[in-house]
C-alpha cells in the first residue's frame, strides 16, 4: 500500500493518520496520533470456521509500558497481567464497531489496538476507536461505516471535544460517543448529576464531532483509492425456513400472547414448540428430503431459523397491538421490592433489589484509607480508587450450569458502569474518610442487572450508614425499529434485549444523570430517538427510586457495630518520619500497643481505624502527644516510667518523655530519686527547657496549685 500522513485540524487539536507504513501483513493497519498519544491499530480477517453460527470478533487493546519511557517492575520486567482500564477500552472499541459487521458475515476477525506513545493530555481510547474503523476498512472487511467516536466533556458552561485528563478531572461530563453514517451507535458516559436535556445536547454536539471524523476517512479512501466493500451475502435456501414457518408461527404467536406466563413458562413452551413441531417432524422426513438434508448439513439451522420466527412475532406485536410479552405497557416498569439488612451485621450494609425476575443482592463493606486500590501506574493518571463496586454473575442466575472462573469482560464493564453511576454522590474523603466496597451479587437475570446492581447497592450503601448525598437507581431502555416505526421500551426484559434493537442503560438521581451507557444492534440511531428514550428512561428511574425510598428513606445514623470506627487528625508533615520511626518501630509499637491501625497521607493526615472506638482514640491521642509541640512553662500531669541515678523520666503525653533532675524533684536536698517518687507515680511537672537537641527538661517547683489542678483534669480527658 502506499504510504499516506493525513491531518485532520479537529477542534483546535490535530489527529494525524498515517497508513501504508506499519504492520504491513494486517489486513489493514493505521497509526492514529493527537499530540504525543499514539495508538497503532489493525485489522485482520481469517477465514471462517465450519460450524460457527455467529460473528467471531475478538478486539483487544494493549498498553505499553515504554509508551511512558518506562520499564516495567517484576522480575519478568515485563507487562503481566492486563489492569481494568486496558479491559473497558477493549470493550469500548468492540461496541460500537460490531454492529456495523453484516449479520451473515462469520468470519474471524480480530482487532489489536497497541498505545506506542501516551502523553499527559491525550486518552488513547476514542483514537483506538476511531483507529479501529480504519483499520477494517482498510483490510476491504464487509463494513457499514464508517464509524468515528469522540469524547465530550463539560466545563463550567462550555462543551469540549476530547478533553484532557485534568478537563474530564475538573468538570461534570465524562462522554464517548460514537457513530455512523446512519446516526449515533453507542454512548458510555458519567456525568455529576446532570440534567436530561445537558446531556441530549452534549451527545447531539459528540455527533457533530464524529460526522467530521467520517467524512475525513471517506476523504482518506479516496485518497487511497479504496472503494467500500460490497459483499454479497450468501444465499439461503428458503425450504427449511418455509418448513418451520408453516409448523410453528401461529404457535409462537400464541405463546407470546400469554401474557400471564413466565420467563421460564414462556422458554419451556417455545421449547416444546421447537421439539414436537419441527426436530421431530424433520425426524421423520425421509432421509433425502431437501428439508431433513438441510438440517443436517447445519447442526444450528433450526434453532436460528425458530429464534428469527420468534423474533419477528415479538416485534410485530410490539409494533403492531403495542404489547409487550408480559403484557405491559411499553413505558410500564416490572413490579420492584426491595429490602435492607438481611444479613447480619458483621456485614455492614446489605440490599436486595428485585424487579421482575432480576434479583441483585449487593453488599457494602467499610474499610480504612489503607484499603484504598491503589491505581497509580506509568500510563494513568489516577493515583488510587476509594470506592470499588464488584459485580458478579454466576451461572445459576440465569438457571444454567457452567465453570466459575475469574471475572470476564461483562462483569468488569457492568461492575464499572454501576460505580461510575454512583460515584457522584459519595461523600467527600474528608468528611468519611471510608473506603467502600460494594459487592453485587446477580442472583437471577432476566434485564438489565447492572442497573439492578445500581439499585442494590444505593440500598446496601444506606443500610450501612454511608451519607450519600442522594440515592440513585437506573432502568434500562430497549428499542423495536422496523422501518420507519419506532418503538421505546422501558425497563426491557432478557427477551427485549436478546430480540430487541438497543439496550440503552440510564442511571441517575431526582436531580439528574449520572451514568449512561448505550450499545446498538442496528447501525445507528437519531439524536431525536436517543433524547427521547432519555425522556422516558427519567419516569421510570424515579419510579423505581420511590420503590426504594420506602424501604429505606435516608442512609443510617448508626453504623455496624462491626465496622471499624475512624479517627483523623492533623500534624506537621515533617513529624511524619517520627510517627514512623526508624524502619517503622514506632507507628509498629502503637499498632501493637493500642490494637488500631494508622494510615499515614503525604500531607499529613492520620486516619486511625479499630472496631474498638477506644482503642482508636487511644492511638490518637499516643499520636497527638508525640507530635503536640511543648512550651516553656507548660504545666502537665504524668506517669513516671524509668528512675536513673541523676533524675527521674516523665511521660508527659502518649510517647513524649521528658526528665526531672535530682535537683528539681523537690525544694530540698534529695538524696535518692526513689526517696520521692516511684515508676508508675502519677507526677504534676512543668515545663522547664527543652534544649538544642529537642530533650524536654521537667521540674516539681514553682508549680501554682491552680496549674495543677488543671493538669490533672488534662491527664483524666486524655
């Protein structure tokens, strides 16, 4: 290919595309760059396989440590296992990319997007997936782009397109978008709260970005001389498919028109449908029938032919009598419940949420500021996570049987949206310095359970006495679209999602949005259907968020008596290294004396944690006095702790000494130390010099009883 450099002049910034230089073996490969972000992007097709009766797409993102200058740690001194981020970018790039695939294209296709360079002001993320539509169009794949995505953010009042890690930081919108030709195809956003219509108009402004970027890979094919791929789809046999339309669509109608049935009811009628109709009358068909021959040449045929029949009769009822299979309205949300503390306390909060079938039980643990996931690496420039919301989905939920393993894809983007969906209305570190851990359990699955799990853990996070600012809960939006006619759905079904058009996820409080995310199955969408699914998500939303608040109407005053109770002080942050001591001695011996443990911030911030709120206050005020500077004069109650021949030592505060000299003990000659006090008295002392080198020299004389008294009182407050 001939080597090509384009510049695209992009809202004041520069995206430059190079091609015909790298990876000259990919199908098709581009190197995307906006100031010093490099993102190198292929695309790769690989003859089918026999047998697969899907889209074989596989999109990885990959980082580099040398991106940032730097070597990686380890004794391998090599990248290991892939963090979050790199996960949710390999998921961001995929969404909007695999529904422009042709439905009938199985081939296997893989997408790698590498960061070969990243700067402090550009994501590589939207370049990856702007990159990625490139790239397949350049490998000549069946595609029905092109498709571009931008990031918007919100700053005071203004709109920006890609902003920089320290804009998204400081302002109220986080937003990908991405589109076709045809209109917007995906959506992930978080936002503070904010208004429908802020964000119908922050995604109608992404759009606008995004139609450039298309016309500018347009302008890059021709400029290559590359025409769009027009494929011609393999041609099907009609026989079978009329076979099993005869047999079976008046039975699925009527299935689908009983409206008292259950998810379960519904798929073991379909089911029998499908066994007695049509597997068993192809059975006995002879063995060279062109019917039976079909069947057997494809293993999966009659199930995809069914599903397509079952698809069709759902959305023509939906279209055509605007009923839903259950029988609701199409803006009408499942029955909800919802319940807190149903587990015992040593879990601090608790919350299951159920709406319809969907069953989330979420859990809240408090831990200290060491708890923190500590997220500071080379290539981001977050530096730690105080909250961590889990989300996990074990087979049972959906009534089937398979391995549990680690965490895939699925479970880290859905435990991802519903922590950015609650995120904005934390407390703020300095008023509960917690780190919080949610945990959402999927217990049953039929729609949307990561807004479930959004709900759940509002619940959960209440029931444990968090103060957050306002509750939040979110539905899903689903979508028929059959020609002109369109069709919105609230809160979708397992079946709405799996036959439907759109899965449109909204989270959010009274006041407004906080999360959104939204994945297309057709190849895009207007804005004005997009504002309207926001519109109608909002009622549902505050339908379910008043389900909620009768159960729990404001988070708890009290906490589990078995979560840790927390101190925070403030000291010099040059007395930090003696709190420390010397290899950690000192901040060890206080841990072990007072059972508490201390967490220790660069700014000078101790936060003291122990169930036992006693014990935290005793490490505080161990610390305290350690780091309380004396006066001259100061007048103190304490404990005498050792006697050497010349005096006698003080603790004056929690790990502070100083000494009384033989001389000071009283106003006459003393001949032994131990003729006047013993380890263990309780001594009132003042302040007498503290010397060049820091030691505190204590006296007995010339204390007013005044002073005394009032030291004492101190020593017993203490």
């Amino acid at each position: 290919m001939v080597e090509l450099d384009k510049s695209i002049s992009f809202d004041g910034r520069d995206i430059r595309l190079k091609v015909g230089l790298f990876a000259p073996q990919a199908g098709g490969s581009v190197l995307i760059q906006s100031g010093d972000t490099v993102v190198l992007v292929t695309a790769t097709r690989s003859t089918g396989r026999e047998g697969i009766d899907f889209l074989p797409l596989i999109v990885d993102y990959e980082e580099r440590l040398y991106a940032a200058g730097r070597i990686p740690g380890g004794f391998l001194r090599r990248e290991g296992r892939p963090p979050e981020k790199v996960t949710l970018t390999s998921r961001l790039i995929d969404r909007p990319l695999r529904p422009l695939f042709p439905s009938w294209l199985r081939d296997d296709l893989q997408v790698v997007a590498t960061t070969l360079s990243m700067d402090e002001q550009v994501p590589p993320d939207v370049l990856a997936v702007t990159g990625a539509s490139i790239a397949v169009l350049l490998a000549k794949i069946p595609f029905l782009g092109p498709m571009a995505a931008v990031r918007v953010g919100l700053v005071g009042d203004d709109f920006i397109i890609n902003p920089t890690y320290a804009e998204i930081e400081a302002g109220d919108l986080d937003l990908v978008v991405a589109g076709s030709p045809e209109g917007v195809i995906m959506v992930e956003a978080g936002a503070n709260q904010l208004p429908e219509q802020d964000v119908i108009e922050a995604i109608d402004f992404g759009y606008e970005a995004v139609r450039d970027l298309i016309q500018a890979q347009r302008e890059l094919l021709a400029e290559l001389g590359i025409e769009m791929v027009q494929e011609t789809p393999p041609e099907l046999d009609p026989t079978l498919e009329n076979f099993i339309s005869d047999r079976a669509t008046a039975q699925i109608k009527e299935v689908l028109s009983k409206f008292d049935l259950d998810k379960n009811q519904r798929d073991a009628l379909l089911d029998e449908i499908k066994e007695t109709q049509i597997t068993s009358a192809i059975a006995q068909l002879p063995e060279e029938d062109p019917i039976r021959v079909a069947a057997a040449e494809n293993s999966k045929a009659v199930s995809n032919v069914f599903k397509g029949i079952t698809k069709k009769m759902m959305r023509r009822q939906i279209i055509e009598d605007g009923v839903r299979v259950d029988g609701r309205k199409l803006d009408e949300v499942r029955p909800v419940s919802c319940r807190v503390g149903l587990l015992p306390t040593r879990v601090h909060g608790s919350g299951l949420f159920n709406r319809g079938l969907t069953q989330v039980l979420s859990v809240c643990t408090l831990g200290t500021p060491g708890d923190a996931q500590d997220l500071a690496d080379d290539l981001h420039p977050e530096d730690e996570k105080r909250y961590l919301h889990h989300y996990n989905f074990p087979p049972y939920s959906v009534g089937e049987t398979k391995p549990m393993r680690a965490p895939g894809r699925r479970e880290i983007g859905h435990g991802a949206l519903a922590e950015r969906a609650i995120v904005p209305v934390l407390p703020p570190k300095e008023e509960f310095p917690y780190v919080i851990r949610v945990v959402s359990e999927v217990l049953s699955s039929n729609g949307s359970t990561s807004m479930g799990s959004v709900c759940g853990s509002t619940l959960a996070l209440m029931d444990a006495g968090v103060p957050i600012t306002e509750p939040v809960s979110g539905a899903a939006m689903g979508l028929i679209k059959e020609g002109d006619e369109v069709r919105i759905l609230t809160d979708i079904q397992g079946i709405e999602d799996f036959l439907g058009d759109m899965d449109f996820k909204v989270a959010g409080t009274e006041s407004g949005i906080t999360a959104l995310q939204m994945d297309m199955k057709i190849s895009g969408l207007p804005i004005e259907v997009i504002a309207k699914a926001i519109e109608q998500a909002k009622g549902a939303r505050l339908h379910i968020l008043e389900k909620m608040l009768t159960t729990i109407e404001k988070p708890r005053t009290e906490m589990s008596p078995f979560a840790p109770r927390l101190l925070t002080i403030k000291i010099d942050p040059d007395l930090i290294g003696m709190i420390i001591g010397p290899g950690g001695k000192m901040i060890k011996s206080i841990t072990e004396e007072t059972g508490a443990k201390i967490d220790i911030d660069d700014d000078g911030t101790v936060t003291i944690s122990s169930v036992d709120g006693e014990k935290a206050k005793k490490a505080r005020n161990i610390i305290q006095g350690m780091t309380r500077k004396l006066n001259e004069g100061d007048v103190y109650a304490g404990r005498v702790t050792r006697i050497i021949p010349i005096g006698a030592f003080v603790e004056v505060l929690p790990g502070k000494e100083g000494m009384i000299h033989i001389s000071q003990l009283a106003d006459y000659r003393v001949g032994r130390v131990e003729d006047e006090v013993a380890v263990g008295d309780e001594v009132v002392v003042k302040v007498r010099e503290i010397d060049s080198k820091g030691r505190i020299n204590l006296t007995r004389l010339n204390i007013h009883p005044d002073e005394a008294t009032a030291a004492r009182e101190a020593a017993a407050n203490r």
